[in-house]
C-alpha cells in the first residue's frame, strides 16, 4: 500500500510536522497489529492455520522468485512483503509474495 492510498504526499508535509506524523503511523501500526493479533486469538484453530503467514527465507524467497538471492536483497527496501528484522536481517511473507505475484502476472 502506498502513501497515495491515503491521499498523502510526502513532500508536502512540512519538516516540523514530520515527528509527531511519524509518531501518529507508529501508534496506529502498533493499534493495528494489536488488533489483528486479537482477532487471531479468538478464531478456532482451523481458521487459525489458514490466516497463519509462513516467513521465508532469502533463499526460499529467491527460489519462488527464481532468482537469485543477490536480486532478492537488492530489491528488499521495494518488495512489500520483505520484513526487516534487524540489520541485514530479512524474511518474507509468503502470503504477500503469492498475492505479490499475482499482481505482477495480471
């Protein structure tokens, strides 16, 4: 999802207001997280496998993507379904990699 989606350009933000912004997406992120956490807590352990999201590896990664891991980390910082753990620490969603895929192929 991009900023567009939410009618925000980055560039017209004045450098002031940037902080609190940055504090305000940080709160709701957490807000939101917490709330799909939630909803997986009360669902029944069928559905909770089907929501369930299996992180892969820069090599599985790759290999879906047949291709290399070398194009795999180039691209970490503008493939969205890369999650950095910590530096040069990255796993993918494999749910965001299908959905990704499909977008791509359309």
């Amino acid at each position: 999802m991009s900023h567009e989606r939410f009618n925000i350009d980055p560039a017209s933000v004045p450098l002031e207001q940037i902080p609190a912004m940055i504090a305000a997406l940080a709160g709701l992120e957490l807000a939101l997280a917490a709330r799909l956490l939630e909803a997986g807590s009360n669902s029944s352990p069928e559905q909770r496998s089907e929501n369930e999201d299996r992180m892969l590896t820069v090599r599985e990664c790759a290999d879906r993507l047949r291709k290399s891991t070398k194009w795999v980390y180039r691209r970490t910082r503008t493939l969205p379904f890369a999650i950095c753990l910590g530096p040069r620490s990255w796993v993918f969603s494999q749910r965001g990699l299908e959905k990704w895929l499909v977008r791509q192929r359309a």
